[in-house]
C-alpha cells in the first residue's frame, strides 16, 4: 500500500509583494509628475545650487535667517502651559475685536465726561486692564536697556567688536 503524502496547500497572497507595491508607487508618482519634477531637479541640481547660494548670500536673507532663529529661541524659554494660555487668550481678544467695534460704530454719542467719569471708578476695568499694564512697563524697561548682541544675550558670552 502506498505511503499517505503529507501536503499543505500554501496560503493565498492577501498582500502585494514588495516588488508589486514599488511597481504601484513608481506609476503614481509618475501619473501625478512626481518622477518628472524629482529628474528635472536631479538634471538642474547645478542651477538650484546657484539660485539658493545667491539668494542665501544676501544681507535681507541672512538677516531673516537670523531674526527667524532668535524668534523660535525665545519662544523656547516660555513654557508650553503658559504659551497655550497666551495664544488662547490672543485669540479671544482678536475674537471679540470684531463684535466690540461693531457697537462702537452703532453707538452715534461719544460717552462725554460722564462715561469717562464712569470708566474711571470702574474697579472691573482697571483689574482687566493691570496685566496690560504691567505688559507695557516690562515691555518699557527691556527697550530702555543698551542692545545686545543676540550671542551675548542667550550665551552670556561677550563679543569682540
């Protein structure tokens, strides 16, 4: 009596093989002018070179660089919690300009000294209106101090100039 063969039926492909996948990735950038844009930017590699040198090379380009880099650097040193809080609260009021300046422009009187008189004993204002205040004095204070260099500021180190 013959031997009984032990076969096992091999499991049906459910996925692509890697070379079936880079087929497929190949055709749409092709069909969506990727492979055309990276071979035109791989045969004017010299040219983009250039541009970039040139455009890079100017004094307006390095400042901006620069300013950029010391703009990203002191938003570093303020905490995310407190950052979140400023930008909402940035938000809000930009929010609220809108609505503001069209009752102002609905209201014909101008509120004469009464209403100024009011705004004055207004307790609630002022407490609104003391973190803006104390914004504007360190604002104040940092102006009326000798500029520094930006290396000298965040380093510590002094320059040779």
């Amino acid at each position: 009596m013959a031997e009984r063969l032990e076969y096992q039926v091999p499991p049906t492909r459910t996925e692509a093989t890697a070379q079936e996948a880079l087929d497929e990735l190949i055709e749409n950038l092709h069909q969506h002018g990727f492979l055309r844009l990276a071979n035109d930017a791989v045969k004017a590699n010299g040219d983009i070179g250039k541009i970039l040198v040139a455009g890079l090379n100017r004094p307006a380009t390095q400042n901006v660089v620069q300013n950029l880099s010391l703009l990203l650097m002191a938003i570093g040193t303020i905490p995310p919690e407190r950052f979140n809080h400023i930008l909402l609260a940035l938000r809000e009021a930009a929010m609220a300009l809108k609505p503001a300046s069209d009752k102002a422009e609905q209201s014909e009187a101008a509120p004469g000294v009464r209403g100024v008189l009011k705004l004055l004993n207004d307790e609630a204002l002022w407490q609104s209106l003391r973190p803006f205040f104390a914004a504007v004095e360190t604002f104040s204070e940092q102006m009326r101090q000798d500029e520094q260099p930006p290396v000298t500021r965040y380093s510590g180190k002094s320059t040779h100039e």
